[in-house]
C-alpha cells in the first residue's frame, strides 16, 4: 500500500501543486480593487450631549470585488458609522473597524484609513430667548405701523454652551410691509444661529397698520 501511494510521488505533487494554482486563478479571475473616500456618520448620541467636533469627515476605504460588480459601487453605496451610544463629556477615541461598515454583500473591505477617529461632545444646554420680527419697507404713504405682535414671543434653542451663550434674541426671516395700508398676519421662519436647534420652526407676527390722524 505504501509502495503504491509513494509510486509516481514527484507527479502527484506536481498535479497538486498545479490544482492549486489553477484554483488561485479561477478564484481571483475577474476581480477589481478601488479606493472609495466615504463620509463619516454618527448614530445614537446620548441624550443631553451634543457633538461639537470631530478631526476627520471621510474615511478611505479599500475595496475589493468582481469587476462587473464593483466598478458600480459609489460611496453612496457604502456607510461607515460610529455608534456613540456609550459616550460621555469631553474628548475620546473610536475605532473604525469593519463592524462599522454597512456595504453590498459582493465587495469585500481590505483598508480602512484612518482606523479611529476622535470626537468631541459637550453637554447640550438650553435657554430662553426673545423673538424679534424683522420688518423692511414701509407702508403706503399715510399709514403707520401702530402695532407689531409675535406668537409666541419666547421660544427655546438648544446647543453646546458656548453657542448658546451668545444668543440673547433670535430673528425672523424679513417681513416687506412696502406699500401696505392693511394689517398683515404671516408665519415666518426663524433665523436659528448657527450651531443651534429651536423648538419651533415658525411663529406668527401680526402687524397692525394704521391711518395717520385716526
């Protein structure tokens, strides 16, 4: 029996080793490489924080598939996530790693660049502050503006809390009253400041106009 299997021994090993490159081959036939520049997202950031810095915006990823296949994959076809569920005040570091990826089930990830990223979250703060309408243009000649009344007068913004320091009033978009002797009610949108979240989008500004003399 041992006689047998070692009988022909050199050309066996060569049929394997020729198996085995042939099925090298067969395998990667076909198969493309790209790098893909993909924005960086962020889910579940606790309640009470808010994220007020990070030091990267695209992660590059190397990705590798069947040609026919891969050569239609955008970076809109991929996410890359970091979960913050567990974050706290402050400053920390997060690895990126392929459970963060959600991709087409044909490409397969070889590179991530950066691997980690670190993130900034700062205790969200909120306030309360006037709304101020913002009025352009006068009315037609002889009338006045006799009255100008918003609803609601105070509205609540969210932000970090050195945003939201700054904010003591918060416009409307601009009202053109120009040639107007009637009253004018309007919803009109807010001008939130930059960095920061209010509780209502719109509020209502009567504006009462009036004849001179009456």
């Amino acid at each position: 029996m041992k006689q047998l299997f070692l009988k022909n021994l050199g050309l066996k090993i060569v049929a394997v080793l020729f198996s085995i490159v042939l099925w090298i081959i067969a395998t990667h036939r076909g198969l493309s490489e790209m790098v893909l520049d993909v924005p960086l997202e962020f889910k579940n950031i606790p309640p009470g924080l808010v994220l007020v810095n990070y030091d990267i915006k695209k992660v590059s990823l190397g990705v590798k598939g069947q040609e026919r296949l891969i050569r239609n994959v955008r970076p809109a076809n991929i996410r890359v996530y970091v979960d913050l569920s567990k974050a706290k005040k402050g400053e920390g570091m997060y690895v990126i790693s392929k459970e963060n990826l959600k991709l087409p089930r044909w490409v397969t990830v070889t590179n991530i660049d950066p691997s980690s990223v670190k993130v900034a979250l700062e205790k969200l703060v909120s306030k309360t502050v006037q709304v101020k309408p913002v009025i352009v243009g006068d009315p037609e000649k002889g009338f006045y503006i006799k009255l100008i009344d918003v609803n609601p007068q105070t509205i609540v913004i969210e932000g970090k809390s050195s945003d939201v320091k700054r904010v003591s009033s918060i416009r409307t978009e601009h009202i053109d009253i120009t040639g107007y002797k009637e009253n004018v009610t309007q919803d009109v949108k807010l001008e939130t400041p930059e960095n920061t979240k209010a509780k209502v989008e719109y509020v209502k500004v009567k504006i009462v106009i009036a004849k001179r003399g009456i």
